[in-house]
C-alpha cells in the first residue's frame, strides 16, 4: 500500500478492500470514499505484547485502524513527512514518529538495551525517548515524522555514521548502535547543552536524520 507524497508534510493512502492502514490518531486530515476509522487497542500487527512493551517504556502512542474504500490523507502537527518503502528489512523508529504505516507490516518493540548495552539504555535518557523501539518488517511502506525534512545516509561496514541523538529519527537494514562520548564538542562548535554524546550505527543499512534537533 504505497503513500502518495502530496507535499513535504502531507501524504495519500489508497484503501482497498481486505486491506487495512495503521495511523496515529489525529493524524487523518481528510478522505474520500467509504472509509472507517477504528481505535486499535492491540497496537497493530505485533499485538498486546508489543503494545505491552510501548506502554512500559511510556510509548503507548494511541493507533487507528484505517479499513474500507477510499482514498486518506495524512499529516500530524506540520511535520516534514518521509515515506521508507520496505521490501523485507526491518525498520528501527520511535513510536511517536509514525505517522500511518502499512497493516500488511509485521510490527514489533525492541528493547535498545538489546543493542547498545548499557549505552543503548543511557540513549533513552539523552534522547527523552524511551528505551524501547518500535519496528516494522516485511514489505511495504511506512510514513515517519521530523522536523525540517529528511536526508538518508547510508550506513556500510567501511564508514559508519555519527548522528547527534536528536537529530536521529529512523534506521534500517543490519545496523547496530552505541553511544559515544563526544565531551567538548558541542562547546568547541559554540553549542553547548549539556549533551556530550553521539550515536554511532555500523553495519549495513540507512539512517533517516532530521534537519532540526527540535522534539515531536
């Protein structure tokens, strides 16, 4: 069920029968067609268990289940969106920047601790986001939120990337990731806040980093 991209910030889903769409709630800004809207309290395809695991990471992003005919559009709060079109991989990304995915996707939650160890752990703390992470699998595609737009960088063995932890919004493919002190270097570049650290991916894959360091 691929996306249409209307502008950097809205985006269109066909509905077919027997085919279902997943969305925050809020996020429907219009539609055509007959098509119905339904609160999901299972948290999509990776049921009570995954929706288990959002909540004790303080993640329970409220879903829909989009159902019928039709066509959808989609934004949330004027944020750039990004379509990741997936065909079998895994996408890594944090509950509250999905913006709609497809219902056909495999989804799940990841405890970063399982990666990153105890930095893995120490990341949910500098990022304010939890230590768990949503992910999607199988084939199709998924919209992502973030502020000031989207650039891919891709990931291989030879050359990993270093991502400022707020600027991080999205991975995929086989990547692993870890925490990494950087102390003066934000007051080297006259930025100082207090965060003295980057996230590192390595492997095979590609990181989404937004243009702003702003929260959702």
């Amino acid at each position: 069920m691929p996306f249409t991209v209307l502008n950097s910030r809205m985006v269109e889903a066909r509905i077919e029968p027997g085919q279902r769409l997943f969305s925050q709630r809020g996020a429907m800004l219009a539609y055509r067609g007959e098509v119905s809207f339904t609160p999901n309290i299972q948290g999509g395809q990776g049921g009570v268990g995954s929706m288990i695991g959002r909540r004790i990471a303080g993640e329970a992003t409220p879903l829909m289940t989009v159902e019928g005919t039709g066509t959808v559009m989609f934004g949330h709060g004027g944020h750039h969106v990004q379509v990741v079109d997936l065909t079998g991989e895994t996408l890594y990304v944090e509950a509250d920047r999905l913006l709609a995915f497809d219902g056909a996707l495999q989804q799940g939650t990841m405890f970063m601790g399982a990666q990153g160890g105890v930095m893995g752990m120490v990341r949910g703390q500098v990022t304010g986001q939890g230590l768990f992470t949503t992910t999607l699998k199988g084939v199709g595609s998924a919209a992502v939120m973030a502020h000031g737009g989207v650039i891919e960088l891709p990931i291989t063995p030879q050359r990993p990337v270093h991502v400022d932890p707020q600027a991080y919004v999205a991975h995929r493919g086989d990547v692993r990731n870890k925490l990494s002190t950087a102390l003066g270097w934000r007051d080297m570049v006259g930025r100082g806040s207090g965060e003295a650290f980057q996230l590192e991916l390595s492997g095979q894959g590609t990181v989404y980093v937004q243009a702003s360091e702003e929260k959702l």
